[in-house]
C-alpha cells in the first residue's frame, strides 16, 4: 500500500480503518485497478476537496497569526 509507505509512524489496520471512515462519509472515492498485481485509488470527492481547502485555509490562518489556545 502505497499511503503505508508514505506514513510508516501508522499501521497498516489504522490506515484502512482510516481510509475506510473517509469513504463512509463521503470524502474519499476507493478504485479499484484490474493490473498486475491490482491496485487500488484513492481520491477526495468534491466535498473532499473543498474540507480540504478551509482546513489549509485554517491552518495558514492559524500559522499566520501565532493562534494558540488560552
């Protein structure tokens, strides 16, 4: 799995627990490649991607201007 290579700090079981809760609720679509060996996709859907976009609107909010909780 490609996403274990990228983030080997997290188990495999947790990734596609993970990726798994993103499909329930609508933020990721799953393909499933026929190659040799199969391999399967994933990508944010629309509402994915629009989550995505106010989080890094957040977060450079928040790097932007020393946010900390009080």
């Amino acid at each position: 799995m490609g996403i274990c290579r990228d983030l080997p700090e997290l188990s495999e079981q947790i990734i596609s627990t993970r990726l798994a809760d993103l499909r329930e609720i609508g933020m990721i679509d799953r393909y499933v490649r026929q190659d040799s060996p199969i391999a399967v996709d994933y990508s944010p859907t629309d509402a994915g991607q629009q989550l995505a976009a106010a989080a890094s609107t957040i977060r450079e909010f928040s790097l932007n201007n020393s946010v900390h909780a009080a």
